[in-house]
C-alpha cells in the first residue's frame, strides 16, 4: 500500500485559517506599544507570570516534541516518561543557580553574565553558537511538522512551510515579546487540548479501551524502561534521566529563548512561580503524548498503514483519517500551532542576542529589531526546505543541539560553580567537544539521548583541566 493523500476539507481550512487570522490580529494589536527596545524585547518587564509560563512551554514543546514523542513510544519504549520526574528535579538547580544572578544583573540576555564573569569575548562566543543552534533548530521545527502534514494531509509542502514561517515572522516584527507571549498563550491551549482530544478518541477506538493499550504496551517491551547495562544503540530510562537533566538545566537556566521570557516577568518570585509551572505541566503532558504514542500502536494492531511512513507521521495520519471533519483540523491547528509558538520564540530571540550583545551601539533598536526579525524569519523558513530530519525529528534537534548548546551550558556551570575555569579552559573544551560528537554521531551512530550529554562532558571536563593551564582572574 503506498502512501495515500486526503482532501483536507473545507471545514478544516476554515478552522486553520481562523486560528492563522487570530495570530496575525495579535500582532497587529501589540504593534501600537512598542515604544521602546525593553518594551519590544521584554514586553516592559511586566508581563504576567502564567502567560510568561504558558508561552516558555509552547516555546520549547515544538512540533518536534508533539509529533516526536507518540513517535517514539510507538516505535521504541516510553523511556521518555522519566523526564516527567526529571523536570521538577532539575527547577531547583536553575533558580538556584542562575535566575538569582539574572535579576540581580537585570539582564536582556544571558549571555550578559557571561561578560561579567569571562569577558566580552567569551560573550560573542556563546551568543554566536546560540546563534548557530537556534538557526538550526528552526528550521527543522518548521519543516520535519510540514513534511508530515504534507503528506498525510495533502497540503502541498511549500505552503505548510510557509504558512508556519512567514505568518509567524510578521505578527513576531509587528509585537515583539509581548505578540510572542500571547499568541503562545493561545498556542498552548490549543495543543494541550488536542492532545488530550487524540488520547480521548484512541481510548474510545482501541477495543477494550486503556486496558487492551497498557496491556499490550507491556506485552511488546515498551513499558521496559529501567535497563542499567550501557548499550549506545538503545534508549533505557537511566540515561534519560542523565541526559535530560542537563538537557532541561540548559533549555530552562541558559538558553535566551527561555531566560528571554522569564526575565519578562520582572522578579524573582515571578520567575519561580513560572518554573515551577512548567515543571508541573511537563509531568503532565509528556506523560500524554507518550500515551498516545501506545495508543496509536495498539489502533494500528489491526489495520495497514501506508507503506514508508515514519513513526513521526502516523499520529498526523490518524489524525485526518480517523477523527471528524472540524475536530481534525483543530488538532492539526496544533501541530502548526506548536510550530509557530517555536519559531516566533526563535526568531524573537535571536534578534535579541544579535541586537542587544554583537550590535549594542544600533540607535533605533525597534526598527531594526523588526527589520532583523523579518530577516531572520524569511532565512529560517528558506532553511525549512532544505533541512534534513537525519532519520527522525527528535534525532535531528538532538545533533543540533548537543554540538551548540551543550558546550554553552558548560560554560555557565564553569562560571557559577568554579572560581579557577576560565573563557581559555572552555575553548579547549569546545575545541575537543565538536569533533567528539560529531564523531559519536556519525562514526559510532551512538542513540541520540547520548549526543548531548556526551557533548556536555566532554567540553566541561576539558575546559576544567585545561582551565588549570591559564592563569585567568575570575571577572567577577
């Protein structure tokens, strides 16, 4: 059976194209107050703190997270679940560590303390391979969602693609933060909803409902998570949990997209109080759409599916085929939705870091902001094209993120729990972190939940010895 299409519907466009419309009428509406640079890149500080918490989690919970996830439960095990306990362990860690410094500081961006520990140019450095790494990660957020939905849907793949980035890029120039936050407010509505409305429907369609989908989850291996032995090839639950600590103290502690947001609150209780909903809300929702993942292998016992389909297309197939016209375009809002709330919060961010630590001197930072904004969301969606999924989404962001961000949060740690590491230590750490997992990845083929904390170790242990090396004073 080859892979067949579906005519998307009437009903259906008309719900994405009212949820599309509804996004451009926030930006349009938050286009008036951006008077200043703090009020375009912070929302003047004093957004609330559950739309700040709302937006983070849309921000980081891309469609690589929404269709990835079912994804692997559905073809490997749920291991993935121990991030649901990992995500309140790791909360006390970041405020701890580093939102405390952030405020006092007052920073636009992280990499502000950077300077103040390292130096201006262990600045440039880490906002240049934040740069990198998000440029990166944007496009395969936007075209791993539009490859899927393209071919379960049959919406011709340029106009997924630009749908996704181009709609997002100009409510994102017109409000700034604020249009961010409050379109992810809407955006993260729409995806808790719709996933809850899919692990509804499969529990209502698999015969014998929750029972025959857990019972059989466990007949299959996919609820064998706790495996102690080391095996590069496999995912078990011990190295999720190693390897999501530290994915989620730099996604949450260290990344702009994320300290961008929660410095928009304006304190410190703030700050905490929205942590500490997103950690509730991952203990949740990740738990879900892993459920989902179990659900859609047990619907699919019985039936074929199309033949070359990827474990990331089968809920986006389900979706279309198996739920009613309305409700099945809703649910595929969320996956642009889920898009969109990751390149508005990309885009945003980056223009921010360009603008606040390379081009500091820039006289009218909202006009340029919007002119950058614009640039880079027109480079991000061309990037959508040609972007491989390297086998899988969830792979994909993963070889992004291990190779750019993992040397970055190496080198926060090396600031905020060593007096002795140095900007110089760290370079020979990156300099040994790079070839090291690119090697892991493309010589080894090691399982992704490797690459980032390998890449982690490699450039924090380095930077630690070789910090030995260099006789720097601690700039702050």
């Amino acid at each position: 059976m080859t892979m067949e299409t579906i005519q998307f519907g009437t009903l259906n466009y008309m719900v994405l194209g009212f949820y599309l419309a509804g996004m451009m009428g926030i930006g349009l509406y938050f286009a008036r107050r951006q008077e200043s640079a703090e009020q375009f890149f912070l929302g003047g500080r004093k957004l609330p703190w559950l739309a700040v918490a709302m937006s983070m989690y849309a921000s980081l919970t891309s469609a690589v997270t929404f269709l990835g996830l079912p994804g692997t439960a559905y073809s490997e095990n749920i291991a993935l679940i121990i991030v649901c306990v990992i995500s309140p362990i790791v909360a006390p860690f970041i405020l701890i560590l580093f939102y405390p410094i952030y405020h006092r500081l007052q920073v636009t961006t992280s990499y502000e303390y950077i300077e103040k520990r390292f130096g201006p140019t262990a600045r440039y450095g880490v906002a240049g391979l934040f740069v990198l790494a998000r440029l990166g990660w944007l496009g395969t957020v936007v075209y791993a969602p539009s490859m899927a939905m393209s071919i379960v849907t049959g919406i011709p793949l340029w106009s997924c693609i630009c749908m996704m980035g181009l709609l997002a890029t100009v409510y994102t120039a017109l409000g700034g933060l604020a249009a961010v936050v409050w379109t992810d407010v809407v955006q993260f509505i729409i995806l808790i909803g719709g996933a809850i409305w899919v692990a509804a429907s499969l529990i209502h369609g698999v015969d014998g409902g929750m029972e025959t989908i857990m019972t059989l989850a466990r007949e299959t291996g996919r609820l064998h998570i706790v495996d102690w032995k080391l095996n590069l090839f496999t995912m078990s639950g011990p190295i999720v949990a190693i390897s999501f600590f530290f994915q989620l103290m730099q996604d949450y502690g260290t990344d702009q997209v994320t300290v961008q947001r929660l410095m928009a609150t304006g304190s410190l209780r703030n700050t905490i109080k929205s942590v500490t909903f997103n950690a509730c809300t991952d203990f949740f929702f990740i738990g879900l759409l892993l459920f989902i993942g179990l659900g859609l292998f047990a619907f699919f016992q019985t039936l074929t599916l199309p033949e070359n389909m990827t474990s990331d297309q089968v809920m986006p197939y389900y979706i279309i085929h198996y739920l009613p016209q309305g409700i099945s375009g809703l649910i595929i809002t969320a996956v642009f939705a889920a898009a969109m709330s990751s390149m508005d919060s990309g885009i945003n961010s980056i223009a921010t870091v360009i603008l606040n630590d390379f081009a500091k001197s820039v006289k009218n930072k909202v006009r340029t902001a919007r002119i950058l904004t614009i640039g880079l969301g027109i480079f991000a969606t061309a990037l959508a094209f040609y972007v491989s999924t390297l086998g899988g989404i969830i792979k994909a962001f993963a070889s992004f993120m291990s190779l750019f961000s993992a040397p970055v949060l190496a080198l926060f740690l090396l600031g905020v729990l060593t007096r002795r590491g140095n900007f110089q230590g760290w370079l020979v750490g990156l300099a040994a972190s790079v070839p090291a997992t690119l090697w892991l990845q493309k010589v080894i083929e090691a399982h992704w939940i490797y690459y980032f904390p390998f890449s982690f170790a490699v450039s924090f242990l380095v930077a630690l010895i070789a910090s030995r090396f260099f006789k720097v004073e601690p700039q702050s």
